[in-house]
C-alpha cells in the first residue's frame, strides 16, 4: 500500500498555495506530484489559482488600480462577490502578488504573504522539468462549462498548453475535474495523460445540471456499481472527498498492521478505477472529532492516526497540504515497527 502522495496546490500548509515557493518545497519534502488549479485569463492564459474569484489569495483588493474591477457573478450555481482572472489580462495578474487563503489558521505562511507573483501553468511545468527527480502532475480544470460560456474553452487552452511545454502523452500527467465534459474534451484531443473524475459527496457535475436540469445525475448515484464500471470505460480513476473515502470507517492505531475496508475504494478497484482523496490536513480544524487534541484548531491533532488509517484503504493518490507528513504516514504504513523506533 503506497498511495502517491500529491502536495494540494503546492506545499500550502506551509506557503501560500499555488506559490513558486510551496512548489519548490513540495518537490523538496518528497512529494511525488504537485496539484495545481487551472483557471484563464481573458487573454487566455492559465494561471494557477484555486478559484477564479482571487481577493482571498492575492492583494488584489488593495490595489486601487483593479478597484472597478469587483463585480459579482454566478459561477456553477454560487453567487460569488470579488475580482475573477477573466476580467483580468495576464499582463495584469503579473502584478499581484500571492496571500495565504488561511491567516488565522496558518500565520507562518501567512508571513510570507507579498513575497511572489501569481504563476502559468507553463511556469509550474518549468518547475517540474527542472526537478532533480521525476515528480508527476495532477492538474485540476475548473469550472469548465462556466468558462466554455464567456468563450474561454478550458479544453482547448489545457490540450494547447501541455503541447506547447511538451508535455503531451507525458507519463507524468493527469488532469481531474469536477466535469466529466472537458476530460472527454481532453482525450479525444490526444492530451495524453491519465483522466480523473472529481467527485463531491452531493450535489451534480455543472455540466449535467445545464444539460439536464434538475434531472441531472447525482455524484453519489454516479458511485454506484453500474456507474463506476461506466466510467472505468471513459477515466482512469475517481476523486471523492475523505468523508466518502471513510464513510462507516473508524481510524486504527498507527502500528495495527490490519487494513482498513473503505466501500468505495473496492468497489471502484473492482472495476479497474484507480481512486484518490482529499484533502489530509493535521489541524484540529480539520480532524474527525475524536482524533483533536486541545482547544486550539490550528493545533495539530492525532493526524498520524488518520493518515495512517487512509493510507490503509489502498487508496491509489491522497491529496496533502503538508506533504512530508503524508510521506511519514506512508512509511509508517509501510514499516510500522518505526512508530517505535522513532518513540524511543
């Protein structure tokens, strides 16, 4: 059992996300991919931002200049307020400068906020060719039918940036989305790479509501046995939250040497889908109840327990803010007799 381990947006538990700095750290704690979110320009470049609405991860709410920019739009449904990388060119974004989404939560990399500029896709694939080892990517497409109506298809402007790097076919790519659309997009324009299918707990895929309404499929009918074999025929793996990951399951000691049964990790192998999980983060904030320790949620609790105990499922990827944690509850799965040694 050794799942990738897939520092989400960077190293972001540490630097603020999608960062030259939380990249670079990530490749250097031992991360065996990086994660970045793909969203346009209105000249049509990807920038790396985990949404398009952008005042939570950079300074651009204090830059006077952009003021006129903040408007309010719908984007998949949800009414959003603040400035959006559509309505702004790349030349533009160069100036801003990169915020940690969490202050409260995480002030250390919120000391690095203004240090550095928004980066393209294009740099973070530069990053990764530099790399003294092979480190993979898992990009993530956002909000693609959203962006295929303003006439930014996200497709297109995926499939044109992976071969202008060379990158096509490339063993080290997969592209995910919440729409199963532009992956389709993607392979039959010969992108290469592995295809995976994000999937939330509730709620439907953005491009079933607008073709089929209130009608549209819902993710979780989408994890029955006869949807997941569907699918295996089209992608090569599914995402889904950790709470579907461990629905029904309770974390195991760090050296219990048993696995642990998740529902939709062997159902979906099975079928011959690869399956992935978001996100393993160590603060309290974000741990089950029983695994927090003290009152302080940016404290980190009994994270060895948990990331051990998904690691245990023979999940195929877990996505991680601080990856070299999730590279330690890897070993420890992998030789649990270290739980001692490191004690002693």
């Amino acid at each position: 059992m050794t799942p990738l381990v897939i520092a989400h947006r960077g190293a972001s538990g540490y630097r603020p996300e999608h960062s030259r700095s939380a990249y670079e750290l990530a490749i250097a704690l031992g991360a065996d991919a990086i994660e970045p979110d793909l969203v346009p320009t209105r000249d049509g470049a990807l920038v790396l931002r985990h949404e398009n609405e952008i005042s939570g991860t950079t300074d651009v709410a204090d830059r006077p200049e952009f003021e006129d920019r903040r408007t309010t739009k719908t984007v998949d449904g949800q009414r959003l307020t603040g400035w959006f990388t559509e309505d702004f060119t790349w030349h533009e974004l160069t100036t801003l400068r990169t915020r940690e989404r969490l202050p409260q939560l995480r002030p250390q990399s919120a000391a690095h906020d203004g240090d550095e500029p928004i980066l393209r896709f294009e740099d973070l694939l530069g990053i990764l060719d530099a790399a003294p080892r092979s480190v993979g990517l898992v990009a993530e497409v956002k909000h693609a039918t959203y962006f295929d109506g303003v006439g930014l298809p996200m497709g297109q402007l995926v499939d044109a940036a992976i071969g202008a790097a060379g990158w096509r076919g490339d063993d080290r790519l997969t592209v995910e989305c919440f729409e199963k659309g532009v992956l389709r997009d993607l392979g039959a324009r010969g992108a290469g790479g592995r295809l995976v299918y994000l999937q939330e707990t509730r709620g439907s895929a953005a491009d079933e509501v607008a073709t089929h309404g209130s009608s549209a499929p819902t993710y979780a009918t989408e994890r029955t046995d006869a949807a997941l074999a569907a699918l295996a025929d089209e992608f090569d793996g599914i995402s889904v939250p950790l709470g579907t990951l461990m629905a029904g399951v309770d974390p195991v000691a760090v050296d219990d040497p048993g696995p642990v049964r998740s529902d939709v990790v062997e159902r979906a192998h099975a079928v011959g889908l690869d399956v992935y999980t978001w996100t393993l983060r160590p603060e309290n904030r974000f741990l089950p109840a029983p695994l927090r320790r003290g009152g302080d949620v940016a404290a980190h609790g009994d994270w060895e327990r948990w990331y051990t105990s998904v690691v245990r499922t023979g999940v195929d990827g877990v996505f991680a803010d601080h990856p070299d944690l999730a590279v330690r509850a890897r070993e420890l799965v992998a030789d649990p007799a270290a739980v001692h040694r490191s004690e002693g």
